[in-house]
C-alpha cells in the first residue's frame, strides 16, 4: 500500500494549510475537492452522541442527497456546544469552500475537532479557506497536507490506500484518519462517537444507497470497533466521496463483494493505527471474542474487555492479570459462562472451562511485552465473532488528559 | 455518628486476624456473628456479573432463607474463577465459621477479595478462622479489625451508623465496607458487581421480605451509584443482618420510612468513602443529573460522566473543560437535549441551553481544587434526579494497576 494516498484515485485534489487555530504549527484546515465532471457519489456515517456539533447537524443535511463535491474541516477547534452561531459558523465554512470548488454549499460537508464549548475564529476560517484553494493538488504532498490538518493529539499520519480490479479495470481505494482521545465511535450513516474524523477517495462508479449500506457495514467493522476512552465525540464523521472517474462500475454481488473488501481493508487499517495511536499508548491490544451467541454479544463482551481501565492497566505493566478479562467478558450484560470460556493471551491458554491453568507467569508477561497484544476469549455458546481494537492505559495518558486545558 | 462502630447494635461480636494470606501484615480474616436468641434476619446483594466467585454463589443459596448467623470473609484472594475446587473450598470456609457460631453452614454467609484465579490457601485459612473464633468480641476494637480484615487496596476503614428510634426503642443501624478498585457495583438482592463488601448491623426486628426490599432500594441509591473503574466485580456482596435484639418491631408505614432513612444515610456514606478511597483518587466528585424523564435516564446520564476517563482526568487537573461533561452525557444513549440543558461546576453556571457561557476559568479552577467536586447537569426533560459518585483518575491510579502483579 506504501505509495498510495488519499489522491491516488483519480478525480481528487486536496490541501492543507496553517490557519493559527490550533497551538501547534502545523496545518489546521484541510480542503478535499473532488474535480470530477459531476459531483462525487458521497455516504458518511455520523456521531450518535446526543450532543452533536455544528458541523455535524449540516454534514447530515448535505450527505441526504448523496452527492457531495467536497469536504472543509479544520482542526483546533470542535464548534460543539456553540448553539445558533456554531450552526452559522459550519454554514459559513461551507459557503467559503463552495467559493472554492465552484459548487453549491449544500455539496460541502464539514468537520471540526477540538475543544468543545468555544465559537471558532471565524477571521482566521476564512482567511485559512481561501488559502487552502489557492494550494489544491493532487500529489502525495498534498495528500499528506490535509491529513495533516485534521489531526489534533495525534502524534503520527494514519492513511491506507488499496487497488482492487472490477473486470479490467482498476479501482483505487484510500483514506486518512485522526483520532488519539475521546474515542469511542459508535458512527451510523442513518443517525451518527470519539472525534474521530476519517476521509475516503476512490474512483469507483458507485450509488448512492449501495455506497450508504456499504459505509454502514464498514464503519461497524473498523472505527465502530475501536476505543481508546469509550468516549463517543460530538463531532465524529466518516466520509466517503466516490468520483467515478475510473468508470468501473460497482453493480452486481460480485463488484460489491470486492468493493466491501476493499473498504473493510482500509477501514480496519485506519482503525488499528487509532488504536496504535491512542494518548499515551505504548501498544495496541487487539481483543477478539469468538462464538459468543451474536454478533452483538461477541461486540459487548469485547468493548466491556477494551474499555476496563484494570484490564488496559494490566496491559500496560505487561502484567497477566487474566481475571480482569475473563470478569470484563461477564459484566457486558449479555450471556457468557465461565465454564465454557477459554482464554488465550499471546498464544498462551491462561484459563479454560471455568479453571485457572498453570503457566510460566514470567514468560508471559514478557510476551505482553510487544507492539501489539492479542486477546482471545473463546466462550462455546454460538457462532459469532467480534474484534475490538484498544490500547493500553498509561502515565502519560492522564498527563496529556489532565493537563489539556481549555 | 463517631462513636458508634459496627458492633454497636445489640447482639453481635466480631473479629479480626492476620492468617498470611495478604502480604500486608494486616487482618485478613473476619468473622461477625450475631450471638441473639435466634439468628438474625438477612438480606443480601450480590454482583450481577457473568462471571461470580464461589462465595457469591454459595452466599446466594444460604441467604435465601432469608436467616443468618454470621459471615465469615477473607482478603487477599477472591477465589473467583475457580471451579469446583473453589466452591468446596468457600463451603469449607461456612463449615468452619459454623464450627464457631455453633450453627449449621448454611446459616453462613462467605465473602472473598482479592486476587482472581488462584485456589485459595486452605491451612492458612482453617488456621485463621479457628483462631479468629477465639477472639470474638463486641468492643470498637474488635469491629476496626473486623473492618481491617476486609480491606485490599483500601487505604482506610469505612465505616458508617446511626441510630434513630421507632416509638421509645432506639434502633442502632451500622456499616462497614471495602473498595478502591474494580468499583463499578451493580448489585441486585434477586441475583448480584467491583469487588465492594458491605456488612451491615442492626438491632432492629424485621422481617425478611421487608428486609430484601429496603436492601435493594438502598443498595441502589448507594452501593449501586458509585463508580472507580466500572468494572463490576466477581465478588461484590453488601449484606445486612438484624438481630432483632432491641425489640423495636420496623413494620408499618413510618417504622419502615424511618427505617429505610437511617439504611439509605448508612448506605450512602459508606458508599461516599469508597469514591473518595478510589485507588489514586485525590478527590470526590459527586455527579448529580436532575430533571431527566426517569431515574434510569438520569442515572445512565450521571454514570456515562462518571465513567469518562477524559472528565476523570480533566478533575484531577482541576481542569473546568465542561465539554467533556456535557458530551458524556450526551452518550449515554438516553434522551438528552443540550439545548435545554445547564451545566453548573463548583456552583458556576459554565453552559446554558446549548450555549458556552463565559466564566473566570482561574476561578473556576481553583474551584475545583476541593475534596469534593459538585458536578450538577439540570436537563428540564423531567422530574426524576440521580447522583453518582467517582474520584478523579491519576497516575497514582496506573502505578496501582499496572504493578498489582499477579
């Protein structure tokens, strides 16, 4: 995937540039324009949080048509919790991008990541928009911009890209992401958690419905199924703009078959560089609950494992404390028995049909000493799997958390 | 309440002793037994977790007779996650107690804390319960090592009594309690969460219906709606016994209100020590939801805040960032509208109906640099209220759990 970007599929142009909103000096409003002949086929997936930012509310009016000719975010500064004036902020934002890509504001959607609770520097947004058209592109630089000006405590760039064939033609996939805290997505397309904010091109020729369907089931399966804080944001969106210009055609089991692939690759892709990313981790924890009764349970009964401080704790002091697990799965609220379960940390069976096994507690704890830990908690009741992505809970995170002053 | 202790009820003695199964050299067997003409009535709450150690297990069968005449209890070991042996063993333990009380086992109720997936240290316990027979009494000393033997990460006893009266008779209730981690109680009398333990006196006389259901009311405006971690535990018990011994009948609509008054101060305060115990906590911080459209609502709201570790960390750096608050409640999946919503921090009003209002973050901050921190979030959805109480999340917190080896 290596020398893919956002703008590889054909039809894209992107920038990034450096508003003075957020502290940091690096870029903080991105622009994503798609400059195909007509307008980009679009679905996006939303926050459910209750409390849902600005950009948010209009994002949902403008994906309802399916089509969108582009994206404006900035970062710095959530506009949440800023009542009618963040609502006419996010309009505003979209009407400078439309200015940009010769467009109706209606095809623009926007983003923000931030501080909640403070109305955006409109003096700046608008300055920083008009830039950011006068620096659109398409090559890895550019990509590279706006992935940079969406980021907020990332340390790090979080992008996957893809090609896939329908027929004889190619098909080019990508995405960029951010997301570091306040993560917990729990995004739906037809409503919509974290901020995490994730930006996807192809050029594939695609339908609105089937591509809405598609976001869902990706989405579910990738930033669905990654918590840092189990924090749903205000703000978190995923968007997909689909340009067409390749002119394969996703129509038919077999192209859609491919297409989800696709999306299901780059997506959890994305979701374990969250993880990996996640404030203060040292490492990813990759939680997969097996024959669990539904796909729902197996879900809870994983999230109820990634979201237990005791357990991300453990994991940080490389510490197999495997009574953290096993009491995670059984406070989900959904069936598990103990004497059915197995549990396998790192390869080694640590429990199994409600017993303790013996086992060389040293070599273990030095096999949690790794980049990425695997949990996996068989519990014997059904035929449904789920994996979670987290990471572990360290020092750092409570000095990045409780020193991030508004 | 100074002078009262958990023996100042009539009818029961107690006892303490270190036996070795802790490495702390504290007490860590317990043994309380109620010396009346006839046992005491009981009620019991226990985890509502999947997984539950033996002696919730056995617990549930011996209190369903609704008599007890006493509880035996160790620290330093949960006995959860340990099959057969495990359940033999925690019999073993009633067994002994009885051996003491000069009652059958089943008049016993068991408790365990402690570390998960190991068989208990049968000598050390056989030794110890023998021995903590031997000292039985019913001084303010034997009720401290009574309360001493029930501690793990505790950094000190919790304890709670008061004393009301019903016509002329004085009705003495009394409490002590254990936890600092793995606190995310959710415990039912019908079937039972953190390891929290609770042992409750009184000399009152009550029947065993009545008895169930003021323990569960209480349990739930108590026990219930404290959170450290909310990591329900395998072996969470709150137990009450009542030896009748006063004389002072509680039925009837006032006897029983007065009852349930004196049991909910008890609960709540015992409760209010283990917030404000919370492993690494540095403060307490009392979240109370009103006007939600039910209690359920408002306590999903009052919890979702609780559990954010981005508002536990904001706490510890007595940082006003209400953003984080406001958004968790917004997660909690019940119905929530910010616009209708207040925030207020310490007693400053930070956000009204949707919108930021400016405040003196200094002051503020400073403000939150207390003992206990007042969170209050009014929705105007409603009539019903709920609070909960949590401590801030520190590095103290990680050192605890990333190094508790097992």
């Amino acid at each position: 995937m290596s020398d893919l970007h956002l703008l590889s599929p054909k039809g894209f142009v992107a920038s990034g540039i450096y508003a003075g909103i957020k502290t940091r000096q690096t870029p903080d409003i991105g622009l994503l324009i798609c400059r195909a002949a007509t307008a980009a086929t679009a679905a996006a997936a939303f926050t459910t949080n209750k409390v849902f930012a600005a950009p948010v509310k209009i994002g949902r009016k403008h994906i309802a048509s399916g089509k969108l000719r582009g994206v404006v975010v900035n970062s710095g500064n959530a506009n949440a919790c800023t009542g009618k004036q963040g609502e006419k902020d996010a309009l505003r934002m979209c009407d400078l991008a439309a200015n940009v890509a010769r467009c109706k504001p209606t095809e623009i959607l926007p983003s923000s990541t931030g501080i909640i609770g403070h109305l955006l520097p409109m003096q700046k947004i608008e300055r920083g928009i008009a830039e950011a058209g006068l620096y659109l592109g398409d090559s890895a630089e550019h990509a590279h911009l706006f992935g940079d000006a969406i980021m907020t405590t990332d340390t790090r760039r979080k992008t996957a890209a893809t090609t896939f064939t329908i027929g004889k033609q190619t098909v080019t996939l990508a995405g960029v992401c951010k997301g570091a805290g306040m993560i917990g997505p729990r995004m739906a397309t037809a409503a919509p958690h974290a901020t995490l904010l994730a930006y996807l091109t192809t050029d594939a020729l695609i339908t609105a419905p089937v591509l809405k369907k598609l976001m869902q089931q990706a989405t579910d399966e990738s930033f669905n199924s990654v918590t840092i804080d189990d924090h749903t944001s205000t703000n978190d969106t995923a968007v997909l703009l689909a340009s067409g210009v390749s002119g394969a055609k996703i129509a038919g089991a077999k192209a859609i078959a491919s297409f989800a692939a696709a999306m299901k690759n780059v997506c959890q892709f994305l979701a374990y560089q969250i993880a990996a990313d996640g404030e203060g981790a040292t490492k990813v924890v990759t939680i997969t609950v097996r024959q669990a009764k539904t796909t729902k349970h197996a879900q809870a009964m994983a999230r109820a494992i990634a979201n237990s401080p005791l357990v991300k704790c453990a994991m940080n002091g490389n510490d197999p404390n495997w009574g953290r697990i096993v009491s995670a799965a059984g406070l989900a609220g959904v069936p598990f028995d103990p004497d059915k379960a197995t549990l396998t940390l790192q390869g080694t069976v640590v429990f199994k049909n409600g017993q303790p096994l013996p086992f060389d507690a040293v070599a273990v704890s030095d096999s949690l000493k790794a980049p990425e830990v695997k949990v996996d908690l068989t519990c014997r009741l059904g035929k449904s799997d789920a994996t979670v992505w987290t990471c572990d809970l360290s020092k750092d995170y409570v000095t990045i958390n409780a020193d991030y002053h508004t």
